[in-house]
C-alpha cells in the first residue's frame, strides 16, 4: 500500500467538504477496523462511531415543542419520519454560537430502537484507525462526563474524544429527556395513526390506491408521480390479488409492508456488480457516445456496486479513452466504505476481472479502476458541481424526492448532459416531457436520450 495520502472528497450541502483519510498512517494503522465521524463541540474534537451515523445533515426548520428540555431544540421530519432534535452543546453546558442564517450542522444517528438528530459546532471528517490504538478515557480530556466517553485516540497530531452515544441516548438515559410520540404529534397537528381505517383518516370518496400513495410517502418517502404512475397502476392490482389470496387488509400499516410493495419497483443489481447479460445491454447503450474523454455521474451510488461496473464496462467499450467517475450517495456509510469495497471471486463477471486484486480480507478493485471514480457524501437537492456529462446514471432515485424536486433534479439532469448524452432511470421510472427526452429502446435499462432538436 503507498504510504503518500489519499483523501475522499465528501461535499457537504454547497461548499462544506469532508475529507476521508484513507493514507499516511503508521504501520499499526493501516488496517483501519475502527471508522468514526469526527467533529468540534465547544473548542475541542470529537468522533462517533459511523456505524451509529446514519448521515450527516443541515437542520433549518425545528419544530418547537413545549415542556421539553432547554437541549431539545424541537423535532425534524427526516423524509416523513418525526425525529428529535439535540443540542449537544446545551446537552454537555457548553457554548452555544448564535449563527446568522439560522442553519445547524448535525448527524442523524441510528441507534438500536430509533433514530435521533444531534446539533453540534461543526462536522470534520471521517477517518479511519486501528482500534487497538483507542485509550481509555480519562476526565481530564474533556468538559463531558467521562461515562459517555468510549475511548480516545490520536490521529495526526488531533486527539478525539469518541463519544458513546448508546450510553449518552439510549432508552434509559433519553426515557425523561425526549419529547414523547404523543406530545410530537399534537404539536405538529399529525394526522391519525396510519393504523386506522381509510374512512378515518382520510376524506370520504377518496380510493384505496389514494391512501397507498399516502403511506408509501408516509413510510419511504416514495412519491408517485407520472414519473412513476404506470408502475402503481400494476403494482396495485397485483398487491389486491396477493392480498385477497392471503385474506389480507389491502391497505399499508407500517415500514415493513412498504417495503413489501415497493419490492418490484426497484431495479435489478443495483445492489451488486451487474451480472454479463445486463452489462451487455450496457455496452449497447453506450455504443453510439463518442469522443477521448468521458464524464458520467452516478448520483445515489449507495456502495459502489453499479459504479465499478459502469465504469469497468466505459473502459472495455473505450480502452483508450480517458474516463472520469463521479460518484454520489447521501448515505454515509455506504459511500464512506465504497472505495475499500470487497467481493467474492465467484461473484466477479469478466470484464471487472481486470480491475480486480486479491486480498487477505477478499477480492479488492485495483488503483487503476478507482482512480477514475470520485466516490462523494452528497445531497442531490443541494449545488452539484459535476461537469458537463456524457451519462447520467440515477436509477430508483428519483422517486422518493419530491414532485418539485424530481422536476427541479431532471431540469438539471438535462442541463449537464451534453448534446445526445444518455440519462438512465430506474425500470420503473420514465420522465414524461417528451420535447427533452427520447427514450432509447433497451431490453434492461431505462434509458433516454437529451433530444436537442
């Protein structure tokens, strides 16, 4: 491994960036088996496990609710889901900067039984150690109570302070703490528990395909929209048959029947390397793009899968031409373990074969494939500054933003791409202006073509 430093660029909303230090570490450290987020509260430097991360985040619109604690700040909708707010800084009686703008910085959290939102001074970056360089902590590190301390470690000339957020909001601890469900929703006028008939909860005359696009938005924050319209339609009678077969209610209860009604939606292999057959379609695709120098933008990359692939199969299809990757997800995990992704020799089809290294841990993707790709923390509503595209590949991501926001995404999927560039949605996702876009018949992508005339 070489031993100069390697950094991820992870954007931030607009301008903020984070840097994933991937190099420059002692021997010791270089298996890095321990990743934390880190971050400053009141003049001092913090990390967070990122497994308990869940992404990182801008808070601007609180909503206040009475008889809490000073450090609860209110509560956030998190794409239909109601989450508390923590000021950290108030939390620990730290200072609290005033900022202009009104805009916090924070991290959601994931904790065993729910999900929290953090404020805190400022987000750093992601860095990877050795775990077995973690001390224990001591009280004279910190203005926080030690219990809520897992350990301390130095990297780079910083010492963090890594915060156990299991201890600081588990149930015990936030059981006083935290606004309840109850109180969350008489202050945020909710609507009636989605348990409840459909007579209940909304207007007489209203259809139970109506009430399933409120759930499915309710629980996944899916939007049906023309974007996406043709596919309910069949999904729907198909849910009816299974549903009476099963003598089931044919209405949506909780998360877990959403994502039992979405299974058909999303695309194949977007969560693996694609198979030989669907890189074929691929490489058919691509065959009429021309040039020496290629960019392309795979905005919701989750781990990386279906961006080796596209890349590896550019490289098959122009093994001369220069190759640049842009690489986007806002799930930080996902995008913070991509370049370092590993994969099982059967798994592997051939044209990824080349690109391939084997490993202790397992199969890894070699310097010369990974340097054409840069993998980014990013938000697809905030300025994305990719250049001018010859591909765009966002498959399944456009329906859980918005209506307002898919049109505002596919205006600027249409502005980068460059004179016939390719679009590529979701199998089940197709825009309906047809003056901007001309579908490319294709036996596995939906794919589309900037139409200029």
């Amino acid at each position: 491994m070489s031993s100069t430093m390697e950094k991820t660029i992870v954007r931030e909303g607009d301008n903020k960036t984070l840097l994933m230090d991937q190099g420059s570490l002692p021997t010791k450290q270089l298996k890095q088996d321990f990743k934390m987020v880190t971050f400053s509260l009141g003049g001092k430097d913090y990390g967070i496990d990122i497994m308990k991360v869940k992404e990182i985040a801008k808070f601007n619109q609180f909503t206040y609710v009475p008889n809490t604690p000073p450090f609860v700040r209110g509560v956030y909708n998190l794409r239909g889901e109601i989450i508390s707010i923590i000021d950290l800084r108030i939390f620990f009686h730290l200072p609290v900067e005033k900022r202009k703008d009104g805009v916090e910085n924070g991290l959601i959290l994931r904790l065993e039984d729910y999900i929290i939102g953090i404020i805190v001074d400022s987000i750093d970056k992601v860095v990877g150690i050795a775990s077995e360089d973690i001390q224990p902590p001591h009280p004279i590190f910190g203005d926080i109570n030690v219990k809520y301390i897992s350990g301390v470690v130095e990297y780079n000339g910083t010492l963090y302070l890594i915060l156990d957020v299991e201890k600081l909001f588990g149930k015990e601890q936030t059981a006083q703490k935290a606004p309840s469900l109850e109180t969350l929703e008489v202050s945020l006028g909710a609507k009636p528990s989605v348990g409840v008939s459909p007579r209940e909860s909304f207007p007489t005359g209203q259809t139970e395909k109506d009430f399933i696009r409120e759930t499915l938005k309710t629980f996944k924050s899916f939007h049906v929209t023309p974007l996406n319209e043709r596919w309910l339609d069949e999904r729907f009678e198909q849910w009816r048959s299974e549903r009476g077969k099963q003598g089931r209610d044919l209405q949506i209860k909780s998360a877990e029947e959403a994502d039992e009604f979405l299974q058909t939606f999303y695309s194949p292999y977007s969560d693996a390397v694609w198979p030989e057959e669907i890189a074929e379609s691929f490489l058919e695709l691509i065959q009429e793009l021309s040039g020496r120098v290629f960019s392309v933008w795979n905005p919701g990359c989750g781990k990386g899968y279906e961006t080796y692939s596209v890349t590896a199969l550019f490289l098959k299809k122009f093994p001369d031409a220069v190759v640049k990757v842009w690489a986007m997800d806002n799930d930080l995990l996902a995008i913070s373990t991509a370049p370092n992704l590993l994969f099982q020799p059967e798994t592997i089809p051939s044209y990824l074969l080349p690109y391939t290294v084997k490993g202790k841990q397992g199969v890894g993707i070699t310097t010369q494939l990974k340097d054409r790709i840069f993998f980014e923390y990013h938000d697809i509503l905030h300025v994305n500054v990719v250049p001018e595209c010859d591909l765009i590949v966002a498959r399944d991501l456009l329906s859980f933003l918005s209506p307002a926001d898919q049109a505002k995404v596919l205006d600027e999927f249409y502005d980068k791409l460059k004179p016939k560039g390719i679009l590529i949605l979701g199998k089940n996702e197709e825009p309906i202006d047809g003056i901007k876009w001309v579908r490319i018949p294709n036996k596995h992508f939906s794919a589309f073509r900037k139409n200029i005339e």
